[in-house]
C-alpha cells in the first residue's frame, strides 16, 4: 500500500512540495492527470485511486485526506519517501518526516462525458498539518481547473500557496502551547501578534495622525484571536485570508469534529460484549464502547471506522477526530498509522500494519472480521470487537494489588471511566465547546499515564515512567513537600482502579506511541522549570480533596516558595486550564480561615497578575474574588508585609 515519491532539495522551504489532478476514464478507471512541479515517482494508479474515493461520481463533493511518509536512503541516493501511512515499531530520534495530502473530488454533468458527468480531483500535499486551510482556495482552484484544465492551473495554485507569509508566525513553549488550546481567551499572547495588531491601527494612525501609547494600540485591536495567526493568499486576482492555527499538536491533522462520532457512539444501544479481551473491557463485558475504542487506540489495536453509505469525508473526520482525542497533544505516532479513507483493494496490505486507523464507506468489512480487531459503525455508534482478535501474551503482571472490601469489581458504576462517560455524554447533550471536549479527553489521557506510573511505582518494578528522568524526577531524593503522580480520593479507588487497568498498562507499553512519549519526556524533563515539587499533583490536591488547614498551609507555602520567576509562573498556568475553573483552586485560598494560607495566595496571584500572560487570567476571575483579593493586599500592606510597595501600587491600579 505503498507509494513512491522523490523530494526535490529545496523543499523543506515551502509550504506545499505538490499539487496532484486526477480524474475518472471510463476505459482506464482512475488516473493521475497532471503533477506539479514533478511527477511522484511510484505507483500512480494508488494515488489515483486515494484521490477518488469509492461512490465519487454519486456525489458532487467529496474530501479524502491521506498521508505520505519518507524513508530514508542510503546518504549517496538522498532521501525517498514512502506513501499512506506504514507501520511498525517507531525507534527512530526524530520524527518521522509526512506530507498531509488534503483532497477535493468533484462530480459536474456534462452531456458531452461518456456517462454524463466529469469526475475531476485535485489534491494539496503539505508538510503543515492544519490542511483546513487550503479548502477554501481548493474549492477556487478547482472550479478553474473544471473550465481550464490545464497543468497551468496547477503551477499558479502552488505558486500563490508558496507565495503566503508565515515568517511572522510566533512559535511557542510546550508549556505556553498547552495555555493557549486549553483556553477560550482570545488576547492570550497578544504581545506576540504585535505587528499583525499594529497594521490595521496604524492605517487610522496616518488617516487621523493622532496616537502616540502602545496602550491606545492595544486597546484598539483587542479583538484579535491569538490562537490563530493571520495570512493571505492571492490567487487568480483575489485575496483569499488565511487563518492558521498556532496552538495544535502533533497527531492533530486539520480541523476533525469529534462531535458527530461521539454523538453516534453516545447515543447508541450498547449489548455486553460477548468477546472479552484485558487490553479493552476493563469493566468486563459491560465496558462502554467508549471506553473500548479508547482503549484500542492506545494498545494500537487494529480499528476499523465504518459509515455504510457516508461521504467519504464523514470516515476521515472519524478517523482523523479519534486520533486528535486519543493523542490529546501528549501521546503522538496515531497518524503515522492512520488511513484516513481506504477500500477493498488495498485491504490485502492494510491487513498486514500492525495497529492501523482506517475509514471506510463499504459495508462488506462488517462481514469480515479477520480484517480488524475493532470495528465502530458511526452511522449506529456500535462498537464491535472480533472473535478473532489476538488474546496478549502471558506476561508477569504479578498479583492484583491486595483490595480493601470497599474497592469495586469490574463493572462497578463508581469507576473513574464511568465519571468519564458521564461528563462527555453531559457535554455532547448540553452542546459544550469542542475545546471543553477535548479538554475532557486530555484529562482522561494524563490520568491514563499516571496510573500506569503509579502501577510500577506500587510493584515496585523499575520502568521509564518514573524516576530522574520519568515524571517525577525528585522522587528519589524528595520534594519541597510530599506527593506525586494522580490524586484518588482515597486508597480503595487507588487500587480498584490500579487493578482494572494493570493488562491495559501492560499492553499500552509495547506500543509505538508508548516509545514516542519515553523519548519525548526525556527530552522535555530537563526544559521544566519547576521540578522540586509536582505542581500538578499539588493543584489537583486543591481542587479534589479536603485538606486540613496544616496541609493547605503547606501546599500554598511550597507554592509561595517554587512560583517566582515568569517561566514557572507560565507552567503554573498550564495546570489551570478554563475547562477546570482557570484559578479557583488558588482564589479558593483567598477565604481560607488560616492567615498564612490567605497571604500565601495573596502573593501568588499578585505574581500571576504582573505576569504577561497571568494577568488575561486575573482579569478573567469574577469581582467577587478580585475585591477579596484586594481587601487582603492593603491588610497586608497595613501590616507591615514585606511586599509593601510593590502591593500598594497594584492595589491603587486594581482600584483605578
């Protein structure tokens, strides 16, 4: 399943390396038409068929999206890319370089056409995953290719997407990234759009020639959405804006809505699993289907999206949302396994990727269950599992934890995973944002490996998930106070949960994406800048648990001491997502009965306050908790607090 393609050298320069025409003959079948700049060396008749989707002359558009990888080759012949996503272990240092193919087929009746009508396609090959953007001028270029359709077409579409400017795009930090997708808050770095924000006011600047202060520029282009950055392309005489998001992650390709898979899935009738497997019914056969695609996808199970019947366009977004939830920005490699539309004739080698993602539109893969091991229906939301699906290997796990008689059996309602369910099915029906849901899932996947942490810390066994260069790096020699890892309300979910999910932690650690996260937390552990303490554990302790005023003291105090400098300050950030009530955990302090724990909070939030991008957090509290806050800065002030200057001129601001 395997197409061959040549890069020239200078593209790692451009944002499209090719635009690819296809269309329909009656006496050949698929065929590629035109390639620009340079013909793909390799198998033509796949692309042509990738290009037109099975039932594409039924319908007047359809979209298909698809990958290209590169394999490297000897240093003497360059490099060679290979062609719709491959499998295998990933072991590799870097990451596995992949074009995203971004695809439009178009159907018009023509009474001249032997069956009466045209059926054209024509194809965008980027490096950029956000391929959403190209639909607009792809829908432009095409019409121009139904009138003209010449390669001339093609060159002026790859030139003009060339042409557009990113060289003023802002990058960000890991930890600046997650701030910025898991909040609504539409000035979030504005400071780094400063030359996009200044065009438009300077424009009235030279009409009224009046305006002097960055603070009259920043209150006049406030409107300006940081999480995208601005662009243009002009193209046959018109310009076309483009709006690129800056805040996706690896695994996230274009813009998926993961509403109408989980809507399906959510609403449909669920039957006890008669095929059970220890990677996937963690609760037995009453497991949620849910639950078992989640599951699937991080043990890089086989996984069928099936929708008999559907668009093309409808299996690609299913594939293409389950891979953006599962990945959740922390886990990568789903793509690099992903098919997002396929067909019967390709499924001979499709069969043989271990743990492939795959779209389908024809019904006959139901019937075929050697062909998956599970198979979700987005029309009917079931979610099967085949009888012929591979039972793991014996391996050592070990006795289950010993349990307290409060901890639950598989099945149990109490689980966390059945509180999962509970809150995306409450999300779905009351019409949540995409960014809420997805938050949800990101959550779902940050406890997912915390708890396999916690299993080999509990087994005492040695495992890249913990230790210097693990999660929790001062383990060994002990933090500034105690505590790591996910918060359990108590000891018997600890275990209950631990024990549910010791197979799926075991199958979850031969997988491809378990390698990309080890090597990408070793990466990125020295980068923290806050490793003394488990800020995440900390917050989570806050938010969840009832503490005595002795333990909060000390947990705001620890916070006091480690949040000081704008980096960790931005990584405290990251631990307080909107989706999760942005700086309650912390504001909750302001009420405390203890005084410590009252000037404590005073003195994180006023950093928060200063700070470029804690200040759009502040500003988001309600007055309620900002008068408290300010009521607590002139006692402290009156009290002869070190911080007196400093908190009196804050003071006076916040009241003016």
């Amino acid at each position: 399943m395997s197409a061959y393609l040549s890069v020239s050298a200078n593209s790692a320069a451009e944002h499209v390396e090719y635009i690819l025409a296809a269309e329909f003959d009656v006496d050949k079948g698929p065929t590629v038409k035109f390639q620009y700049p340079s013909p793909i060396d390799g198998d033509e008749e796949l692309l042509a068929e990738l290009m037109l989707p099975d039932q594409a002359h039924a319908r007047e558009e359809d979209w298909t999206v698809f990958f290209l990888h590169k394999q490297k080759r000897p240093k003497s012949t360059g490099e060679r890319p290979i062609s719709t996503s491959g499998g295998g272990r990933w072991t590799g240092g870097e990451h596995n370089p992949m074009l995203y193919v971004l695809n439009l087929a178009n159907t018009k009746a023509s009474s001249g056409a032997k069956r009466g009508a045209i059926v054209r396609a024509m194809a965008i090959c980027t490096r950029h995953s956000f391929i959403q953007i190209y639909k607009p001028i792809l829908l432009l270029a095409m019409a121009e290719y139904f009138h003209n359709p010449s390669i001339n077409v093609l060159r002026d579409l790859y030139q003009s997407l060339n042409a557009m400017d990113l060289s003023r795009m802002p990058s960000f930090e890991p930890f600046e990234k997650l701030i910025l997708s898991s909040n609504a808050m539409q000035n979030l770095f504005i400071e780094r759009f400063q030359f996009q924000r200044m065009q438009p006011f300077m424009q009235t600047v030279h009409a009224h020639n009046s305006v002097s202060s960055h603070d009259s520029i920043s209150a006049g282009s406030n409107k300006y959405d940081t999480h995208f950055f601005e662009s243009k392309i002009r193209f046959n005489n018109l310009d076309i804006p483009m709006r690129i998001p800056v805040d996706s992650f690896p695994d996230c390709v274009g813009d998926p809505s993961p509403i109408l898979l989980l809507t399906a899935i959510l609403n449909g009738l669920p039957k006890p699993y008669s095929v059970l497997h220890p990677h996937l019914t963690t609760s037995g056969s009453k497991t949620h289907p849910l639950i078992v695609l989640m599951n699937g996808l991080l043990t890089e199970k086989r996984v069928v999206f099936m929708g008999p019947g559907r668009a093309a366009k409808d299996v690609v977004d299913a594939v293409l949302s389950a891979c953006m939830l599962v990945s959740s920005g922390i886990l990568r490699g789903f793509s690099q396994r992903a098919y997002p539309y396929t067909d019967l004739s390709k499924i001979d080698k499709l069969i043989h990727v271990p743990g492939y993602i795959a779209g389908v539109t024809n019904p006959a893969f139901e019937s075929h269950p050697l062909w998956w091991d599970i198979l979700c229906n987005i029309e009917t939301g079931e979610v099967r599992i085949s009888k012929h699906i591979k039972q793991p290997e014996r391996v050592s796990l070990g006795a289950a934890l010993p349990a307290s008689t409060r901890a639950a059996v598989a099945g149990d309602d109490i689980s966390a995973d059945a509180a999962f369910i509970q809150d995306i099915n409450k999300m779905v029906l009351h019409r949540y944002g995409e960014d809420v849901i997805r938050a949800r899932f990101r959550e779902f996947i940050c406890r997912f490996i915390q708890l396999c942490a916690a299993y080999d810390e509990a087994r005492g066994v040695k495992s890249d998930l913990i230790g210097r260069q693990g999660l929790w790096p001062a383990m060994d020699q002990g933090y500034l106070i105690n505590g790591h890892g996910y918060v359990w309300i108590d000891d018997q979910q600890k275990t209950r949960d631990l024990n549910l999910y010791r197979h799926v932690v075991a199958g979850w650690k031969i997988t491809s994406n378990y390698d990309h996260y080890i090597l990408d937390l070793k990466q990125r552990r020295p980068k923290i800048p806050i490793t003394n303490i488990d800020l995440q554990h900390q917050i989570d302790r806050l938010r969840k648990l009832h503490l005595s005023p002795r333990t909060s003291e000390e947990i705001f105090d620890a916070l006091r001491n480690v949040v000081v400098n704008p980096d960790q300050i931005t990584q405290l950030l990251a631990c307080l997502p909107q989706s999760r009530g942005g700086l309650l955990p912390l504001v909750a302090g302001l009420f405390h009965t203890t005084k410590g724990v009252r000037y404590a909070v005073v003195e994180i939030l006023d950093r928060i306050r200063s700070h470029v991008t804690g200040r759009h957090f502040y500003d988001n509290l309600g007055q309620f908790h900002k008068i408290a806050f300010e009521r607590l800065c002139r006692k402290m002030v009156t009290a002869g607090s070190g911080n007196e200057q400093s908190l009196l001129s804050d003071v006076a601001t916040a009241m003016t």
